[in-house]
C-alpha cells in the first residue's frame, strides 16, 4: 500500500469510527418513537428530517441549551 492509499485507508477507518459513535448515541438517546420515525423516513425517503433533528436537539441538551422535558418525543 502506497502513502495516499493508507492516508485513504485512515481516513475510511475514522469516518466509520465517528459514524458508529453517532448511532450508538443516538440508539442510546433516542425516544423509541423517534426512531420508528426515522426508520420509517429512511424506508420511504432514504433521508431522514426526524434525524437530523432530534440529533440537533440532543446536542441542545447535552449543552445544557435545553431541558430533556422541552425537548418534546425525540428524547427517552
């Protein structure tokens, strides 16, 4: 393996590393309606909006910019 096919190689590896990361946190965080939601965008759309934002308001709650309570069905 050449320089720029390991460089590739490390890159891969730790953008799969941080995607695990996300889905463990959001597995562990997420309401389970919030996640029959997502699946369910994802099976029709291949997208999901519900994602994207209960993953913006977990990261309000982590920082303290939000209570768990205002934080409606997205988190457990």
């Amino acid at each position: 393996m050449n320089k720029e096919e390991e460089r590739l190689a490390k890159e891969q590896a730790e953008q799969e590393a941080y995607e695990a990361q996300i889905i463990a946190e959001q597995d562990a965080n997420f309401s389970d309606e919030a996640k029959e939601q997502i699946q369910k965008e994802i099976d029709e759309e291949g997208y999901s909006q519900t994602s994207y934002y209960c993953d913006q308001v977990m990261t309000a709650v982590q920082r303290g910019d939000m209570t768990k309570e205002e934080a409606g069905g997205c988190l457990k």
